[in-house]
C-alpha cells in the first residue's frame, strides 16, 4: 500500500505554521499545483516541497517545480533525494554531507522516482546512494553520507559584517513586475524568503553576491528536515554567481531563462557543519573565484544570526552565450 511520508511528521494542522509577520515586497502567492495524485498536491510550504510517497522500502517518489520553464528545480531535486536516502537512515543520525551530479533535465511533468541504496550501516557513519529515476533514466545521482554527534572542540572562521535583513528588499521584487504570472507560479518565491544585500567589491578575477533567506513557514524540529531545506535552498542563486561579470541573474531581473548566458548546473556538494534551523534567518555568503572552459565553479556558506558557520557548499555549472532564438 502506498502512503506519503516526509523527512519528519508532519504538524497537526497537516501544514507547517505560516510565519508571522509580513515580508516587505511580493511574499508567498497562491500553491503551485505540481501534478495529480497524493505527492502532486498543492502545496507552498518548504515542508511540503519536501514530500515523498513511499513506493516501496527504498523507492520513493516525488514531484518538483520548475527552476525554469519545465526544467525541475535542481535544489529540490537534490534536496528530496536526501529526504528519501534520510528515511532509511537509523533514528539519532544525521547527515554531514552531500554529493551530487545533474545528468539530465527533470521534466516537471512527470513523478521522479528515489532509488536508494543502502551501501555502509556503520556505528558511527552511515552511506547511502541515491539515483532520481525519470521513464527510467537517471537524471540525478547523490551520494550522502550520515553520523551520530559528536562533543569535541569546535572552531571556525568569523561572520562576513553585512547588514540584518529586516530593512533589505525581497530578492525578488524586479522578477514581480516584468512577469507577476511567472513570479506567482514559482516554487522558490512561495517558499523561501530572501533579502538581497547590497552588493561588496569581489576579490579581483572573482565575482560574490550575499543573501539573507528563510521559511516562509514554521518547520518542525526535525534536525534531518532542517538540512533537507537547506539542500533545497543552496542551490538558489548559486550558479549565475559563475557568470555576475556578464550580467544580473535571471530571477533578480525578468526571471529565470531571462539571461543571455545559459546555465546548468553540473555537480552539487554540501557539507553541514553545526546545528541550525532553515526558518529562522541564514546568511548566505556566494563566491566565484573562476570561470573558463565553458564552466564556473562557485563556493557558498551559509551562517545563522548567531554567527555559527552552518554549512558549506560548493557547485561546477555549465557556463554558456545562450544560442538566440
């Protein structure tokens, strides 16, 4: 029997609680309608992106939107994709790290199947690999790795001095008005809000761009939940980091495949370092130090208003003058 699960239980409400509060500019529109049938609900909620059917005990399946016109949104690829590897983990673990490669285009159209293989059950770590099956394809493969945690000494670089987000504009708001109809539709724009920070000078040869991001909605206190919207988020932006030298990134102007420069990402890595909560404010901090060879190659990290280094990500995209027409 079929039956939908996600990365922790779900609320009482069925729904993670909105936030309370009004962010300044175009907030969370109406839900996005993925598909048909139990995992193809409406939903606007990080949570709800997040959901899974089990097909059987490590074969999930999900639906995702669009990151462009028909093209599945890579951050909630790799992110349901660790939601399905983290059901079959133990209880008390939790992941460290992720990595992943793009292979193909998801069709938003149609249901993504989770194939999870169980490859290590040690005492301390746990391995999974994951491949997002579409008509039988792969069009993602993850390797994730899982740990129990540890009291030991702990260290780490200082936070960038940026602004908080309170006063900063939704990152979106230029997207908003050359194609609300796009803008409403969105899947991001539902569910995360994010500041765009005044841009600072990049190191010479290199490229930078800083955000403040969140929930919209209350998550449950679900540590795996927490990472998982992480990996939805740190694919956000990341990319057209590769190309900031050229021009404004699509969904900070007209919207995504707005650019003249095509972008797709190639491989994706994410490593979780301390504790945090994906609906409380993260500081995002993207860099690109090179690009040549028709590929980019960006670094992110992500700190909470503690100034607590949280995660780390790193991305190779796909770097192109978009053939006209």
């Amino acid at each position: 029997m079929h039956h939908t699960t996600t990365a922790t239980p779900e609320p009482e409400s069925g729904t993670a609680a909105p936030r309370d509060g009004a962010a300044p500019g175009p907030g969370p529109g109406p839900a996005v309608d993925p598909g048909a049938g139990s995992v193809g609900r409406a939903c606007s909620d990080l949570a709800g992106l997040l959901t899974l059917e089990r097909i059987d005990r490590d074969l999930f399946r999900g639906w995702c939107h669009d990151g462009t016109p028909l093209r599945a949104y890579g951050g909630q690829v790799a992110a349901q994709a660790l939601t399905a590897a983290g059901h079959t983990v133990p209880g008390g673990q939790v992941a460290h790290s992720l990595h992943g490669y793009f292979l193909r285009a998801g069709d938003t159209r149609r249901t993504i199947d989770y194939q999870v293989e169980r490859l290590r059950d040690g005492r301390g770590y746990v391995s999974r690999r994951v491949t997002a099956l579409q008509d039988g394809e792969a069009v993602f493969t993850l390797s994730a790795s899982f740990k129990l945690p540890e009291d030991t000494d702990d260290r780490q670089v200082a936070m960038p001095d940026v602004p908080g987000p309170e006063n900063l504009p939704n990152a979106f708001l230029a997207w908003a008005d050359a194609d609300p109809e796009s803008h409403r539709r969105s899947g991001v724009t539902q569910a995360l809000d994010v500041r765009l920070i005044p841009a600072p000078e990049a190191e010479k040869g290199g490229t930078e761009q800083r955000l403040w991001l969140r929930s919209y909605a209350s998550l449950p206190d679900d540590p795996m939940l927490h990472m998982c919207a992480l990996a939805y988020a740190s694919d956000l932006l990341l990319a057209p980091v590769a190309a900031l030298d050229r021009e404004t990134p699509g969904p900070l102007a007209k919207g995504p495949g707005t650019t003249e420069t095509f972008l797709t990402s190639l491989d994706h890595a994410v490593w979780f370092h301390r504790p945090f909560r994906a609906d409380d404010w993260l500081l995002v901090v993207q860099r690109s130090p090179s690009a040549g060879d028709g590929r980019g190659i960006v670094h992110g990290e992500f700190w909470n208003r503690d100034g607590r280094l949280v995660a780390s990500v790193v991305q190779e995209t796909l770097l192109r003058h978009r053939k006209p027409g």
